[in-house]
C-alpha cells in the first residue's frame, strides 16, 4: 500500500469517527430537550441522559447539546466529502504521475535535472555563507544547519530520483535491439594476452551496479575468490547500503542484490554458468565449465602470456641491491638482490620498460683512506693495474691505518679533496678500485642468474646534486638550521639534510638528485626502491620533499619496497659464530655442498649423468636460498635454516622443484618426447570432465589475476603460495585421473590420455613461468 493512500483512509476513518461523535452530541442535546418538556420521557431512556455539565438544567444542557452538534454533524458531513473529493484527487493525479513516468520527454528530464543541479549549487552556496557565519561568531544564533540538512537531503532524493527516471526513459526509448546499455564482451583475449577472470566479473558486475542504482557513481564492487559456495563471490550489496542510506533511501542488501543480478549482462552466458544470491546479500558466481577449458587451451595453443593489463606499458625504474665498493657483498644484500631482481622480472613479464640499477655506494671520503693506502702499497699502480685480490681485507688494512696513524689520516682527507677536484691520478685509483669491486660483484650476480643490472652509482650523481640544490634554493625551500640547509616536507615531521654544515652532501642530497634524474631524464612512469625496511622513514621523507618541490607529481609512482633482516637459528641478525657478519659468496657456497649432499641422500647420481647432476645442484643450491627469501612476507624478518630449505615436503624449493621435474617427466612415461608434446599442443585439447581436473583448470586460469594482484601491491610471497597450491591439486588430479595406462605384466604403454598429458603440459608451462619470474631455474631432470 502506498503511503498516499494510508494516510487517506486514515483521513476517512478519522472522519467516520467525527461524524459519529458529533451525532451522539446532537442526540443527547435533543433528548435533554425532550425530557424538560416531558418528564414523564424519562423512564424511556434514562441512560440518554446522563450529560456530562454538572449542576445545569435540563434547558441548558438541552440547548448546548442542540448548539454544538448540529454545527459538528455539518462540519463532519463536509469533511468525509472533501476526503472523499480528495481521495478521487489524488487517485487521479497518481495515474496521470504513473502515465507521465513512462511518457515523459527527455526535454523533462533535462529541466528536472536544471532543477537539481540548481538546488545543489544553491545548498553549496548556504554552506559557504554558514562557514562565514560561523567565523564571524554568529552561527550559534542561527537555525540553518538543521535546514540547510533537510535540503541536502532532499537534493540527494531527487539526486537518485532522477538517476531512476533516466534509466526508464531510456529503457523506454531502447527499442528491441536498440538497447544503448554497455555491454562487456567476453571473447577470446588477443594471442599475446591472458584474460583476467576476476577483472572480467569484476567489469561485469560494474556495469550492473551502475545500471540497477545509477545515482551512485563509481559503485564499489568487490569481487573475490569464493571458499564455500560458487567459484567467485561478489560483496558489494552491503557497502551500497551505506550509500543509498546516505542519499535517504532504505533497501536491504538481499534486495539490493537481487537488483544487481538482474541486471547482469547477457554475457554471463558465455563466461557464467549461474549466480544466485545467499544469506544476507552475497551472489555466489558459478563460473561455466567450457569457458575454464577455452582458457587452457589457450595457454596450450598461445603459451603463458601476460595478462590484459589496463594502465599499458611504463617506464619503470627498478633500484636493488646497492652494494658498497671495496666491501664484499654479504648476506644484508641478500633480500634487496632476490626481491629487486624477482620484482624486475615481473614487470619485465607484463611488457613494461624496464630499466633495472644498481645504486652502488661508490663516492665518499673512505675513497681517500683506500687510494692513499693503495699509493703506499703499490706506487706504480697508474701504469701497472695492481693485484688486489682480496679487496675485504685491503678495506680492513687502511682502516686500521686511518684509525691509528695521525699522518695517514691527513694525506686520506687530502686525497679525498683530490678525488672530488677530478684530479686524473686520483681518479685512476678509484677507478681501478670500482673495477676490482665490479668483478666480485658480477660473481655473485652470476651464480644468483641476476642480469641486465646497470651500475648507477653515488659517483654518478655528484654534478647533479649540485644543480638540485640550485633548484631547490631557487624555490626557496630550504631553511638554514645550525649552518646546515634543512629541507620540511607537506607531512613528514623529519626534515632532509640537503646540505651539511662544511658544505658537503648527504644521502638525502644524492637520492632527491637521482629521483629528479629518473624521472626527468629516464621518463620514468614507475620507480621502486628495494631497501631494508629501516630506510622507510628516508624514503617518505624523500618523496614528501620531492612532490612539495614539484618534482614527484601523480603521474609518477613511487614505492618503497622494505624488508626484515635475516636471523639466524637463533632468532638474533645473522652472524657467523666469530661475530662477523657472513659473506654471501660463503653463503652460496654452503649452499651448494648442502644441495649436493642432499642429492646423494637421494642416490640421484646412479640416474642422472655428471651434467644433469650438477644442473640439479646449482639448481637446488640457489633456488631454496631464493624461495626462502620469497616464499615469506618480506615485511617480516625470516630465519635463514638450510635444513628447513631443503626439506622435501611443505612450502619449499625442493618441493616445488621436484614437483615440476615429476610433471615434465609425465609426458616421457608415455613414450613422448618434448617435440612430441609440443606438436600436441596445436592439435589436442582438454576436456575437463572429471571434478579433480575441472578444478586444476579453475586454479590455473587464476594465474593473471595472481600476476595482477602482485603487480599492485609488490609480496611475492602471493606467487610462492599460488604456486604451492598448483603443485597441490596437481598431485590430487594425478592421483586420481590416470594420463598413462601400462600393462602391469610388461610395464608396455596400453593407453596414453592426450587430453589429461596436455593438461599436464600447461600445468608445467604455469609453473615454469612462475619459476622464471622469481628467478629460478628448474631442471627436466632431478
């Protein structure tokens, strides 16, 4: 029932109940009457008179009854008339409302929508004159927040009034297949593009909010992987009713999910089998079985590509590692190298250009101490290249020099004068130091598979930093403090230090001077920074100074991506048992003996070859000292243990290692080889009949949205834990769907299942993929 008309037939009964009052009145003014005129009446009906006027006659009762209920019966009689009149109003106006809905012009609609925007300008302009009168003290007296309230209110309903009246208006114009309602295709993504599921439900559902509640712009739609019922859910019915709660309309979010799924676009069809909403308001997102097997074929037929990425291809600025010169690489470098490097092949995956540096500390005044030790121990080294060959303990010996010897340390601070003056002997010292540190560097960046790293170092930015003071002081944003030059943030409550006191730069001067070359030289779109998670409060203080001066503005992102420390068994930083902290290269060469010994434990050197066998070790080596790293939140510290590393069962390298040399040697037991398989892949598909494959199939098609969700937010740990899950079903469909059928008597191949072998195929190919972004390197054989 309408509100209209309740409140009528409230109206009418109210006047039903008037109209009987005032007879009542009448008749005992006329009975009072009756009975001073004839007392003997009295008997007839005594409960008529008894009237409610102490101490008066009869006449006088009499007369006020007769004077107040004749004009009450007449008042009562005109007003059910007028209801009634009324109600015929009103019933006759609310059918010329509902003709006018469906026929009214979009001319109308434009004037109903002048009338709004109006309303709206002029409650804005009541809110600027209230804020006046509030500072000028005189709001306290006044009563227009309470109104000013009630028309805002009012504006947002005929806000959502008109979204719902343009959406019928245009349903009532769309004629047939004239519809003008967006539509989301769900055809075959291009050959060099994965589709993203989630981002395609999440499209879907997008373009249904919009059109079941067009007054809310950019609706929230939440769409998510589903752990009970369906393959997906979508949980955007609760926060739409905050929404429409705030506009002044109430409407439970079962209803307002039902709404939602009935404006679903026709292309669920194709890419949904059904949806049905649950409990108060989730939709539970079925997704249809020949859509899961499109998409593997795909990968069979196109090979594991990126996915469809929307912002296209950036400029991104990877900066990791970032050793010091003439100090050995140890194991504080260890998270920055495998994360930096993890993070650039990522971005490499999805098609951006990247550019990835190595920010190495290589500029200072411990350059003076190395080059005056390195005059005294070898004077000719500006025509012969001297053999420095443990560079570690070269640093160690000037140290001890610069420590203990007064005149030492004076030629250090003077050669270090020369060193920033260019003088060219100076300079050649340097240089052949830089050189020595470059070829133990590369050392380790080989056997950790990191490539493509350009070396940007502190050196590298000198002139720079001078023109970045320039700049800065030009503007007038630094502030002298105790002879220094301080620079404040918009936020950041911690100023940089942009000039010291004796007249020399910072880091602060060197990293603000290569983010302004980053992004104005190197048109970068994206830089990411690789450091311990210690320097975060350097880096917000970095960009916050950066976007105040100009320099970082949105088009440009910036993240810092930190990390914890690694401890050792004992819970403490890691050390070796002297109390130094451990080189990485021994680190890498304990690897490689705990990976061997563990092969041995396995008896594999009786099946592989001498090759094979140390393929599997390096293998092995790096790669359990890589997945540890990643496999963790790299916001939490982790303990570096090699014998957890190399346990074969749980969440580690070994194990998904050996999971996919067990795939890959799937094809092999059915007497195919790598050619055979690939040649397979054009012609065989898969068909996923059985529960145990619809299911790996589902989990594979993830694979784009698990990129995307990494490319966002930058934990690799996502793709560790997507990738175990892979390694998981895959040993449920194996066990419980044959690929290969054998005479138990002969060991002869009876049966090959192509369909299931090529399910197996690209099960590898995602596996490998992931394997190559976070840079390992599985083996065919292990």
């Amino acid at each position: 029932m309408g509100r209209t008309k309740f409140w009528g037939y409230v109206t009418e009964s109210a006047m039903w109940f008037g109209m009987t009052g005032s007879l009542w009145v009448l008749h005992l003014g006329v009975s009072s009457l009756r009975v001073s005129f004839y007392p003997d009446s009295l008997s007839l009906a005594p409960e008529t008179t008894t009237w409610p006027i102490v101490g008066s006659s009869r006449i006088a009762q009499s007369v006020v009854g007769v004077t107040v209920g004749l004009p009450l019966v007449w008042i009562t009689f005109w007003s059910l008339f007028e209801c009634v009149r009324l109600r015929q109003k009103v019933a006759s106006l609310t059918a010329r409302l509902r003709r006018n809905e469906k026929t009214k012009s979009m001319a109308e609609i434009e004037t109903f929508v002048k009338r709004a925007q109006q309303a709206e300008v002029e409650v804005e302009k009541l809110f600027e004159e209230l804020e006046i009168l509030q500072r000028m003290d005189l709001a306290a007296k006044a009563k227009v927040p309470e109104e000013l309230e009630k028309l805002r209110q009012e504006n947002a309903k005929l806000k959502y009034r008109l979204g719902i009246l343009k959406r019928a208006t245009a349903n009532a114009e769309q004629m047939g297949d004239c519809a003008k309602t967006p539509k989301i295709q769900a055809d075959a993504p291009p050959k060099d593009r994965m589709k993203s599921i989630l981002n395609t439900l999440i499209g879907l559902f997008k373009v249904a909010t919009s059109q079941a509640f067009p007054a809310i712009v950019d609706p929230p739609c939440p769409v998510s992987v589903s752990t009970k019922g369906g393959d997906y859910q979508f949980n955007g019915a609760l926060p739409i009713v905050g929404l429409l709660k705030a506009q002044g309309v109430k409407m439970a979010p079962r209803e307002i999910a039902n709404q939602i799924v009935a404006q679903l676009p026709e292309v669920k069809n194709k890419l949904v089998d059904k949806v049905e909403v649950a409990g108060p308001g989730f939709v539970n997102i079925y997704l249809k079985r020949s859509f899961i097997e499109e998409q593997v074929n795909h990968i069979l037929k196109f090979g594991v590509r990126p996915p469809q990425n929307p912002d296209g291809r950036k400029r991104v600025v990877v900066d990791f590692s970032s050793p010091n010169v003439a100090k050995e690489m140890h194991v504080g470098h260890l998270r920055s190298t495998i994360i930096g490097d993890s993070t650039a092949n990522l971005m490499d995956f999805l098609g951006h250009d990247v550019l990835r540096l190595n920010h190495i500390g290589d500029w200072g005044t411990q350059f003076g101490m190395l080059i005056a030790h390195l005059k005294d121990r070898f004077p000719d080294f500006v025509t012969n290249s001297p053999p420095i060959g443990d560079l570690q303990a070269f640093y160690k010996e000037s140290k001890k020099r610069f420590d203990e010897d007064p005149e030492f340390k004076k030629r250090a601070y003077e050669a270090v004068v020369k060193l920033q003056s260019h003088d060219e002997v100076h300079l050649k010292g340097w240089n052949q130091i830089c050189d020595v540190s470059r070829e133990e560097f590369q050392k380790v960046y080989a056997r950790l598979n990191v490539k493509n790293l350009q070396e940007r170092g502190e050196s590298f930015y000198q002139d720079r930093m001078n023109d970045i003071v320039k700049f800065l002081t030009d503007k007038s944003l630094l502030e002298e403090d105790d002879g220094r030059k301080i620079m404040f943030g918009n936020s950041c409550p911690l100023p940089l230090t942009v000039v010291k006191s004796d007249g020399g730069y910072t880091y602060d001067t060197s990293d603000m001077a290569a983010l302004y070359q980053r992004i104005n030289e190197e048109k970068a779109d994206w830089i990411i920074y690789l450091t311990d998670a210690g320097q975060a409060t350097h880096f917000q203080a970095i960009f916050d100074c950066a976007r105040k001066a100009g320099i970082l503005t949105p088009q440009t992102r910036v993240d810092h991506v930190g990390f914890g420390v690694v401890l050792g068994e004992d819970k403490k930083k890691f050390k070796t048992r002297s109390g130094e902290t451990v080189r990485l290269v021994d680190l890498l060469d304990e690897g490689l003996k705990r990976a061997l010994d563990k092969l041995t434990e396995k008896e594999r050197e009786k099946s592989l070859t001498p090759e094979e066998l140390r393929l599997a070790q390096n293998s092995i080596a790096y790669g359990c000292i890589k997945y540890a790293d990643l496999s963790h939140n790299r916001n939490h510290e982790y303990v570096f243990s090699f014998d957890k590393m190399l346990e074969d069962k749980g969440n580690t390298a070994v194990y998904m290692l050996y999971a996919y040399t067990r795939i890959c040697s799937i094809g092999r037991a059915a007497n195919l080889s790598a050619q055979d398989v690939a040649q397979a892949r054009s012609t065989e598909t898969v068909s996923l009949e059985h529960e145990k494959e619809l299911k790996l199939g589902k989990l594979l098609t993830r694979f784009p949205e698990i990129i995307l969700k990494i490319a966002d937010e930058l934990f690799l740990h996502t793709l560790c834990e997507f990738m175990y899950e892979v390694a998981t079903t895959f040993t449920e469909f194996y066990d419980a769907c044959y690929c290969v059928e054998k005479d138990k008597a002969t060991g002869q191949v009876v049966k090959v299942n192509m369909g299931r072998i090529m399910l197996c195929d690209a099960t590898a190919q995602i596996l490998a993929k992931c394997f190559e972004i976070l840079g390992l390197q599985p083996v065919q054989k292990m």
